[in-house]
C-alpha cells in the first residue's frame, strides 16, 4: 500500500507514482516487478537506484516516498499514553515513543522490547541510542507490533561533584 515517486531523467525521461503491492512488488514499467517487501526506504531506495540504473543508461534516477499507509502497534507497559498507536509505516520505535508522550518516571530506559508474534525480535537500550547515538536493527515498525516498557529494576543516584549527577538505571546482569 506505501507508493514509491520514481522521477527518471536522462534518455528516459519520465515520472512514475508507483504502488508496493501486497505481494511486497512494485511494477516497474518497461522493467518489470522486483521485490520490496521487508526492505527499510532507504535499502529499497538503493535497490531500485541500482537496478533502473543497470537496465536504463544514462538515465539518472531520484526516489522518494509517496502515500504511506498506515499501521497499528500496541504501547504496553510504562508508556504516558499506552494502547493502540496508529503510526506510518515507515514509523520507527523512537517514532511510537514520541508520539505516545514518552515514558514514565518509572519506566525502564535500557529495556525496552519489540515483540512481533509473540517473540521479542530486539531490546533497545535507550541509553546507548541517546549518548553514543547508537543505531540497531529492528527498529522499523511492522502492523500489529507490540512496544513494551518494563518498570525500572534497579537504579543508582548519583549526587555531589560529578559531571552529570542524576538517578541511573543499572543494567540486569545476565
């Protein structure tokens, strides 16, 4: 349901608002259909930049999103306002976060699951993400995920002459 814009420039100029269907293929005219399911905008930016530009020479080629469809995912746990989030579907976690108005005082920062089907499929630690801007996989949103914040298990306050005195959440050891 997402639409990709492909604009083509060179010795085949042209324009096209193109549908992923549900079988995860976009059709491309006079190339054909080629498989985009599971793929990020930016992976299948370049696949599609790779393959137009092998079959069309000198034909230059810009890509950018059209409609996105919708998704829902489900906010359980320690979030300000849990329950049924409707989000793009290029919504990522951190995206669900903001849009759910964060997490509360009580919330863990350094263990939060993406369940899909049941299985968590990625724990994000939000501490890495936000003070070594940490980028993981799995952290695109697919329908009917499900996001959820424990309560914080341990934590430390740390006061006096230090850089950044705050409370801490400690990891659990493993």
């Amino acid at each position: 349901g997402d639409e990709l814009v492909i604009n083509l420039y060179g010795s085949k100029s042209n324009k096209y608002n193109l549908e992923i269907l549900k079988e995860g293929i976009i059709n491309i005219p006079s190339i054909g259909p080629i498989e985009m399911s599971g793929l990020s905008f930016k992976e299948a930016k370049l696949k599609l930049t790779k393959i137009i530009s092998e079959k069309m020479l000198n034909t230059e080629v810009f890509i950018s999103s059209g409609k996105t469809k919708s998704i829902n995912v489900f906010l359980f746990g320690e979030f300000n306002k849990p329950g049924v989030l409707k989000v793009p579907s290029t919504a990522t976690v951190l995206d669900a976060l903001f849009q759910s108005g964060g997490i509360t005082r009580i919330g863990s920062l350094r263990d939060l699951q993406l369940k899909r089907n049941s299985a968590v499929v990625s724990t994000i630690d939000l501490y890495d993400f936000f003070l070594f801007v940490y980028s993981k996989d799995g952290l695109s949103l697919r329908n009917g995920d499900v996001i959820f914040c424990p309560v914080v298990s341990k934590s430390i306050t740390v006061i006096g002459a230090v850089q950044r005195p705050a409370k801490y959440e400690l990891l659990k050891e493993k």
